[in-house]
C-alpha cells in the first residue's frame, strides 16, 4: 500500500497544533510535513514555512514531497475577521482554492477543509440546529465558509477529489492559543483561573455557545477521515457536536476548583456575533454515517483543562 504524505497549513495554530501531533502518532512523524507562516516553538518533525495564498510555493511542496493529503486549517477567525471583511475573504478563499486547484493538478486524493458553526446566521433554529438549515451567515468569515463548504462539494462532485469538512463548535483546549474567534473567551477564562486572576468576558453570561474540546475535536476530524468513502453522505460539512454552554455555567464548573474565581461582564462586538449562532448542533448525520460520539462534557473537560494548565504553569515558573 502506498505510505500517506500528508501535508497540513496553518499547524502552529489552536488546531493545527494537536492535530499535526495526532497525525505524527498516527501516521509516523515522517510523513507529516507541517506547515505555518509562523513558527510555533513546540511543534516537532518536518516543519516549513508556506503561506497558502502562494500558489507556486504550495504545488512546489505538493510536488517535492509527493503529498496524498493535505488537511488545510489556515484560515481567519470571525471575530478577527469583521476588522478586515475583504482581506478575510480573499485569504480564506484564495487558500482553500489554492488547495482545491493544486490537488486537483498534482494527484492529491484526499482534502480535509474546517467549517464552522459560523455557517448559520439568523433565521435558524438555535437549539440542535439541523444539518440542512438555511445558512445566512453573519460574519465574513461565515461567508467564507459557506462558500468553502460549496466549493469543497463542488470538486468533488466534478473532478472526484475526496474532500471531508466538519463544522467545529468553539474548539477549547490548552496546547495552545486560538486567535480571533468569538468563542476565545472559553479558553482564556481557565488561564485566568489558574493564575488566580480575575477575567473579563466579552460574552454576556447567558450566552449559550457550541464548544468541543480539543481531544474530541481532533478525534473527530481522524475519525472523518478514516471513514470509508462510501460511508460519506455529507460532502459539504457535517453539523458536530461536543457540549454547549454560556459563560456562567463554565465559571460555575471552574469555581469547583477555584471558589473565589471572579468574572465580570463586558459584552463587545463579540456578543453580536454570538447572538447569531446555534446554541446547540444537531449531528445526528455524523453520528449515523461514520459513528460520532464526543467523551467529553463541561465538567470533564475543566478537569483536565485545570490540571494540564496547572502544569505548565508549574514548568514555565
Ligand atoms: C470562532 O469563534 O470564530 C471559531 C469558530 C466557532 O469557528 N472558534
């Protein structure tokens, strides 16, 4: 059998950073060539610096080292994203064409292309959001993705390019830092917690959100992956779910371990944003076509959010 070279953009990001290490274990740290126009210092193996919206540097790399996948996260953020609609546009856009293109000319069989919950906007059901929901997103990066989402299903129904998307909840983990989303506020919260500093939260605290954590998040793009293609109904983007929650239930699930952990409240454009998403998935495709199922919840999740923090604390002090 022909060995995986798998290629992955934007690896030093939230994601792309857990996922680059998952697919080393995996598939051995040889055939993974990371990919960034940043470096992040901890990252291990084959790293190169590519930025994905140079179509020549990308196909030179698809082509030197013979790449069959490539898993392609680079991308701008919603909230980051409204500070500069047009350039989150032509950066989301661009790359993922780039990708699309590059493997259609140079035998890439396989494609993996994030989506979000960031595809509904208004006029949705929020609560366990259906797969087949009308998609009037709110957000340029929303755009973004839903048009990635139609050009994914696109080259694979005409040029037959298996290409796999999720639509990530708000992705919580403590590897490393997300940068520009509108759910950020659950990540940074448990820094704050365990520093014993106060936090400022640009949500209201009711506001109800989709959120995975990261284990599940990466498990869940290995598990799509893997599937056997005719096991694949959705090649737009399956609807994921993990757990959802507002800010006052994760500072009540914090305050387990941290009694006198103080937030206050500082709503900002942020909470526009919010207010247009889901406030739960429906993923009964995923569940049904390729076995889904999340392991962690709220509390679970801050357990080992906690204690991996702790931890690092402990090795930078
Ligand atoms: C964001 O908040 O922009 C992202 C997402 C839900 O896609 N985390």
């Amino acid at each position: 059998m022909k060995r995986k070279k798998i290629l992955i953009t934007g690896a030093s990001g939230q994601l792309g950073f857990v996922l680059t290490k998952a697919l080393q274990f995996k598939y051995g740290i040889k055939n993974i060539i990371a990919t960034d126009i940043n470096f992040h210092s901890s990252l291990e193996g084959h790293f190169e610096f590519l930025d994905v919206t140079d179509l020549i540097a990308l196909k030179q790399m698809v082509v030197d080292y013979k790449v069959s996948q490539i898993y392609h996260l680079a991308a701008i953020l919603s909230a980051k994203g409204e500070k500069d609609p047009i350039k989150t546009w032509d950066i989301n856009i661009k790359t993922l064409t780039n990708v699309l293109e590059v493997s259609r000319l140079n035998n890439v069989k396989k494609v993996f292309f994030p989506s979000s919950i960031a595809v509904f906007g208004n006029n949705i059901l929020r609560i366990n959001t259906p797969q087949n929901s009308n998609l009037s997103p709110s957000t340029m990066y929303g755009v973004t993705k839903v048009a990635g989402e139609n050009l994914a299903n696109y080259y694979f129904q005409k040029y037959g390019i298996d290409v796999r998307s999720l639509r990530y909840p708000g992705i919580i983990g403590h590897q490393s830092l997300p940068g520009g989303g509108t759910t950020d506020y659950a990540v940074e919260i448990y820094h704050k917690a365990v520093r014993n500093e106060n936090f400022e939260c640009f949500l209201e605290p009711f506001t109800m959100l989709p959120m995975i954590y990261i284990d599940d998040a990466v498990r869940a793009t290995i598990e799509l992956m893997e599937a056997p293609s005719q096991q694949i109904s959705i090649r737009t983007s399956y609807n994921l779910a993990g757990m959802s929650f507002s800010p006052k239930d994760l500072v009540m699930s914090i305050r387990k371990s941290y009694p006198y952990f103080q937030v206050n409240y500082k709503p900002d454009f942020r909470q526009e944003i919010a207010n247009t998403w889901p406030v739960s998935i429906d993923d009964s495709k995923a569940v049904q076509d390729w076995d889904w199922q999340p392991e962690f919840d709220l509390n679970r999740m801050t357990k080992d959010m906690i204690a991996n923090l702790k931890k690092q604390l402990l090795t930078t002090k």
